[in-house]
C-alpha cells in the first residue's frame, strides 16, 4: 500500500493513500478511530476537532495493514448474471438471457431480459428501478391513507449512506436494492418511511406508528440492520 509523501503545511488527508478514505471530523468526537464501511467500500477515519492532519495520518499510517486486510476481504461485486435467482419483493426470480428477446419481462418466477450481454446487469438493474418506483409508490400511497397523510410522490435512488428517507414535502426516496431485500424487510422499511409523513423524528409516537402499520417489524428491521450491507454488492 503506497502513502503519498506529505510536504509543506496543506495536504488532503482524504486523497493520501492509495485507497478510498472518508474523513469525519466534530467536536463530539474524542478520539481517533477507524473503521470500514462497507456501502462505499472506504475506510472512515473520526477525527476529533482539536486533532491535526500530521497526527491523523500517522495514525493511518499505523493501520495500513489492517485497513489492507479488511478491505480485500470484501465481497466481489456482482453483476447480474444469466441463470441467477434473486429475491424480487420478496419473491423468487431466475434470470433467463435470451438475446433476441426485447425488453425485460416477467413469466412466472422467471425474467426474460433481451439484448447482449454486456448489457445485461444494467437491463436488470433499470428493470428493478422501474418497478420499485411502482411498486413502492403503491404501497406507501396505502400507508399513508392509513395514516390519513398526504404522500405526494416516491422516487428511487442509488444512495448508499440511507435505505431510505422521507422529506418536509411529503416526498419519499427509497434505494433501488431495497426491492432485492426479503418481504419483512420491505414491510418495515416503508411502514418506517410513511410514518415519518406524521412524525418526523424517531420519537416514542413514531414507533407506535410504525408499528401500526406493521405489527412485527423487528424482524425486518433487524435484517436491515445486520445484513443489508450484501445488498451492497451489487453494482
Ligand atoms: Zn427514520
């Protein structure tokens, strides 16, 4: 792992180092830390505000190898494949390329996606897109009449820092790769998002709304927690 040289008394701590290096710094923060995060693939270092570039980067420095360690053993990333069975709001779905087929359509648990193959992940990935914005639109439209709010519109985005989240507009943005999560999973996820139209903290009152709308959402919201990162591993 290379280290750029530093000279002179400005330097970006962030482009030092030959890998992806997010840098946090507050007053809240105490101390020097690292850690690996798995959404952006980088390593996030928390700097106190008090803390100067020289210390932080020695601190780097001092963690190279386990920084190296940590970021090799991440999953490959995938593309979509031919034959593959994913999970599609929750229920089962086998890729099936047929190259003279045309645009993406769904038979039973298989999708029938036409082309070459080059484009094939972004195909899938366009076709997800496409029908999280309908499907997602629907179920939070429902939610939200059950909460007697108003949900104006449901976008879907390629975030990596939320799953997702809802504005003072009453406008919802949910990830695309949430469609690929298991059906608790989705069930929590818009139950969390709609109730946010009534609440928009993360209040006492706002659980038992979540909670409303979805009895048991420990599950799902624990999956999310826990194992949505794998989501990640998609391109
Ligand atoms: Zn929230």
């Amino acid at each position: 792992m290379k280290i750029t040289l530093l000279t002179g008394k400005t330097f970006d701590l962030q482009n030092a180092f030959d890998f992806p290096l997010t840098v946090k710094s507050s007053l809240k923060i105490k101390r020097l830390n690292l850690r690996i995060d798995h959404k952006t693939r980088s390593a996030v270092l928390s700097m106190p505000k008090w803390c100067n570039k020289k210390t932080a980067f020695d601190f780097v420095s001092a963690h190279l190898s386990w920084i190296e360690e940590k970021l090799a053993s991440l999953p490959a990333l995938k593309n979509f494949e031919d034959g593959q069975k994913l999970c599609l709001f929750g229920k089962p779905l086998t890729i099936c390329h047929r190259p003279d087929f045309g645009a993406p359509q769904r038979v039973g648990d298989t999708l029938f996606v036409g082309g070459q193959k080059a484009f094939l992940h972004r195909r899938i990935k366009d076709y997800i897109k496409r029908e999280a914005k309908k499907e997602f639109l629907s179920r939070s439209q429902l939610l939200a009449q059950k909460l007697g709010c108003t949900l104006k519109g449901v976008s879907i985005k390629d975030t990596k820092s939320r799953w997702g989240s809802c504005s003072s507009r009453q406008h919802i943005n949910y990830s695309w790769r949430i469609a690929l999560a298991p059906t608790e999973t989705i069930d929590y996820l818009m139950a969390h998002e709609t109730a946010h139209l009534k609440n928009p903290n993360h209040s006492k009152v706002f659980w038992e709304t979540v909670q409303s709308l979805c009895t048991d959402f420990t599950k799902g919201k624990t999956w999310l927690e826990t194992n949505a990162n794998q989501l990640y591993e998609y391109r």
